[in-house]
C-alpha cells in the first residue's frame, strides 16, 4: 500500500494465499448482500401475508 492510501495489487501477480484470501473476502461481500436481501424479502412477505390475512379476517368478521 503506499502513503496515498491506494493499493499497489496486481492480482495475477499475487502469491496464492493473497489470491485465496481475496476471493474469500469478495465471496463474504456477496453473501452478505444475499443474506440481506433474502431477510427483506422475507419480511415483505411476512408483511403482505399479515396485511392479506388482516383483511380476510375482517371480511369474515363483518360478514358474520
């Protein structure tokens, strides 16, 4: 790394644990974005099903 922060990194020329550790770190970002992608699906579901089930309920409800 030099002084200005930037990285002096040529990947085809790096030792392969540097190549391996690289990899592993970009595979941890993109899980990570999976993983929160799939919670806020999850919870959008979660809310729709509960809005959907609200209002059926009270079809019922008012119905009866």
């Amino acid at each position: 790394m030099t002084h200005a922060g930037t990285y002096d990194f040529a990947p085809e020329t790096a030792p392969l644990d540097d190549r391996i550790l690289g990899t592993v770190e970009e595979f941890r970002c993109d899980c990570r974005s999976a993983a929160w992608d799939r919670t806020i699906a999850f919870f959008w579901a979660v809310s729709v099903g509960v809005t959907i089930g609200t209002v059926a309920w009270w079809g019922v409800v008012s119905v009866g």
